[in-house]
C-alpha cells in the first residue's frame, strides 16, 4: 500500500484527475491499475491526445479570453479576397492595409505577374525534385546570381522557406563547441536554429554592442567558432543596428557576423539595397547575409549569401535545402522580376522612404508612442495594454483601416502593440486618416 500512495503523490493534477474517471468508469481499485503491468489504461489522455494537452488547453483559454473581453472577437484569420496590397477587401468590404510586407508593391505588379505566369508555362507550377537531383532550372541560378550582385556578396542559395532558412542553415553549420551570441528581439527563426544546432546560446540586451565586447573579452577561448546574430530592420520594432560596431567586435573577436534582411532588403538604403548599403560597410565584412523573397521581392521564400565557400556548402549538404524540393518555377521567376524592377527603378524605394517619414511625423504630432521605429517601414504604435490593443485593432477595422496586435506572449504585455507596415502603394490621404483615426479611437478605449 505504501508503494501504490508513493506512486498516487508522484501523478500531476491531471494524471490524478484520469485516474480517478478510470476508477468511477471501471470500477475497481487502485491497486489494480497500477499491478496490470500490461494495460496501458492508466496512461492520461493528454500524453497521447492533443485535444486533452495542456498546451492546447492554454491556447483555447487564449483564444477564448480574446473573444470575451470587452465583447472583441478573434482579430486573427481573418479570410481576405484579391491581393494583400495598400487595401484589401474582406467579408466584401475594402479597408486600408498595414498588415502586408508587399513593401514596393511588386505583389500587384503587372511585370511580375507576367514573368511569374511565363515561367509556370515553361517550367511547370513545381520543379518535382531537390535541385541536388533534377530540380535545377535556369533561372534558379539567375535569381541567386542577382541577390548576390544586390548585396555585393560572391554568391547566394536559395530556400523555400524563410523560417526554415535560418533554422536549417545556423543549425547545420555550427554545433555543441560554438558559441551563438544574438539580440534579445531577434526572430523565432534565429532561437529554433540555435536550438537545433546545439551550440551554447546566450542573448544580449536590444542593440548592445557593448555587451557583445564584454562577453567575447570574457569567453571567446572557450569555444571555437562564434556567431553573432542581428537584423536589419528589427520586425516589432522598426528599428536599425549599428552595423559598423558589429563588424568592427566580430573582426576583433575572429566571429562570424551574420544578419538577418527580412524586413530591411528592398526597404532602406538609398537604393533598396539594405542595411549594407544604409550603412556604407564592405559587403565582405559579413559572413551570412539572409533575406526572405516574401516582402520586398513578392515570392515565397528566403537566401543566404556570402563567400563561394559558404554557399556551395549548404548547396551539397543543408537538409532544408538538399531533402527539399527546389523552389516553384513561379516563385522563382516572381522574385527574380521584383528585384530586376527594384535595380531599375530605385525611385519605389525614394517614395516609400516618404511615406514611412509621413507616417512617423503625423504620430509625433498626434503624440502616438512609434517606440524606436526609424528609417524603415515598420512602425509600431505601443498601446501599452493587450485587451486595449485588441480593443483598438478592431475599433480600427469598423473604420476601414486593418492592422493586426502584436500582444503577450508575442511580446510583453505592457508592450502590446498595432504594428503598421508601410507599403510604396499608400497614399498620403490613407496615412493622414488612418493616423488621425488611430489617435482619436485610442482616445475613446
């Protein structure tokens, strides 16, 4: 009896709770659950059924918290019609968009369109293989050869996924003896990669550089290889490193630098080039340059650029990109059009610049907390509050503007936010109502 009480006080809360609806259900004994050594009954619902698991049980009470509080309803999913653009339509109704990364307008561009739409005619919709084997088609190295001449890089490879660009790449190039030092703020994407490469990891204030000193003066002999791991343009909160100092710690140190372009390639730098560019720094000074297509370039994807070495590596051995597919002939072509048109007309990029500045001067007049956004196209405005962001986003939408939270766990809940991403394809009369209609709505909640 001692034994079965010690195994009883061993059981969660709701191992405890199973056993006691086996007993009523059964009815019979404790004893005899656990001395039926080949009756698997006693195993909880929630170890082998993901509706009974405490993870999506938390999720639920999430989901249903959103909806009750203060009568708002899910703001997420919700199901739009036609391209996801400055506005889209949905439930048949056009509202403002400042929730697409279709920064240049190339999604919608007739050119892209086109090219897209020839490349499925003569290649397929799929290339039906792993570029290793017979899914290489010209223009998958047409596109890389393009984005590494942007970036001034000596080669690039491209993924078919973003995420996966990052993860599969940081996971297979570095291991347990190494050392990954990346900012606090940095993507999901980073910290499944460092995860999955098993290398010590630790996290550095947002934008300290000096931290980054500090702990390489400390430990940098304990390990043998580094990385240190920034964006560009930060995705929450729209602002930019100070790239120069990275270079300067990462050649001191004998590190590798790489930086991530998802939400800065396409958008700063005088021509779109960048963070390289915004700073004028030699493209050869960072080791892993990584960018998604799914923005700027109106695809579906990610790269990674740098030395011929590097590049050729991950081509024969990356597992994201050698038990892959390669990339769909229209993707392909859509991102390799977007980045022609960028090389050809740099004036997209002036005129986003300008939009981004309108947005950021009218919500200092409106005195609207825009946090560190500058120079780029993601403009946060921090409510402070995860019901209230909720509250105001749907608010928002009954005025014809959409724009998504961005609330705890995502980030902290006194720093829940709208996040406004700002598209070539604006006009100053949308960015003069919505940041006027944002001002008086948050008012009101």
């Amino acid at each position: 009896m001692t034994d079965l009480t010690t195994k009883i006080s061993t059981l969660s809360v709701e191992e405890k709770r199973s056993l006691l609806k086996q007993l009523i259900q059964k009815k019979t004994s404790a004893v005899e659950i656990f001395t039926n050594d080949n009756d698997n009954d006693d195993i909880p619902l929630a170890y082998y059924d993901f509706s009974h698991s405490p993870q999506y049980r938390n999720l639920e009470q999430m989901i249903s918290g959103i909806k009750t509080k203060g009568g708002v309803v899910d703001p997420y999913f919700k199901v739009r019609e036609g391209i996801n653009s400055n506005t889209i339509v949905i439930d048949g109704r056009e509202v403002i968009n400042f929730s697409s990364y279709n920064y240049l307008g190339f999604a919608n561009d007739p050119d892209v369109s086109l090219a897209a739409k020839a490349a499925i005619d003569r290649y397929g919709t799929s290339v039906s293989a792993s570029r290793l084997l017979s899914g290489e088609i010209t223009i998958h190295r047409e596109l890389e050869q393009e984005i590494a001449s942007l970036i001034g890089a000596e080669d690039a490879i491209v993924f078919t996924a973003g995420h996966a660009t990052n993860e599969s790449t940081i996971g297979h190039l570095f291991d347990k003896n190494d050392l990954i030092l990346h900012d606090e703020l940095i993507h999901n994407s980073i910290l499944q990669g460092c995860l999955l490469s098993g290398s010590t990891r630790i996290s550095f204030p947002h934008n300290d550089w000096q931290t980054v000193d500090q702990i390489l003066t400390e430990q940098r002999r304990r390990y043998k290889r580094v990385l240190i791991v920034i964006e560009g343009v930060y995705s929450m909160d729209g602002d930019i490193p100070d790239l120069p100092k990275f270079i300067e710690i990462k050649k001191r140190h004998k590190s590798f630098l790489m930086v991530d372009e998802a939400h800065s390639m396409g958008v700063i730098g005088d021509r779109g080039r960048g963070i390289g560019e915004y700073h004028s720094v030699n493209p050869a000074d960072i080791d892993l340059w990584m960018g998604t297509i799914s923005k700027s370039f109106a695809s579906c994807g990610g790269y990674i650029a740098g030395c011929q070495a590097v590049v050729k590596y991950l081509k024969y051995t990356a597992p994201a990109f050698v038990y892959s597919a390669g990339m769909s002939p229209g993707n392909t072509a859509a991102a390799l059009a977007s980045i022609r048109k960028l090389k050809a007309e740099p004036e997209r990029v002036q005129s986003l610049h300008e939009r981004a500045k309108l947005f950021l001067e009218l919500a200092s007049d409106r005195r609207l907390n825009t946090g560190m956004s500058k120079h780029s196209a993601v403009i946060p405005v921090i409510v402070g509050n995860s019901v209230r962001c909720i509250q105001l986003s749907q608010a928002l939408f009954d005025r014809g503007i959409n724009v998504l939270p961005q609330i705890y766990p995502a980030v902290e809940d006194k720093a829940a936010r709208l996040r406004f991403f700002i598209n070539f394809n604006h006009t100053p009369e949308q960015i003069h109502f919505t940041v006027n209609t944002v001002a008086k709505e948050l008012d009101q909640i």
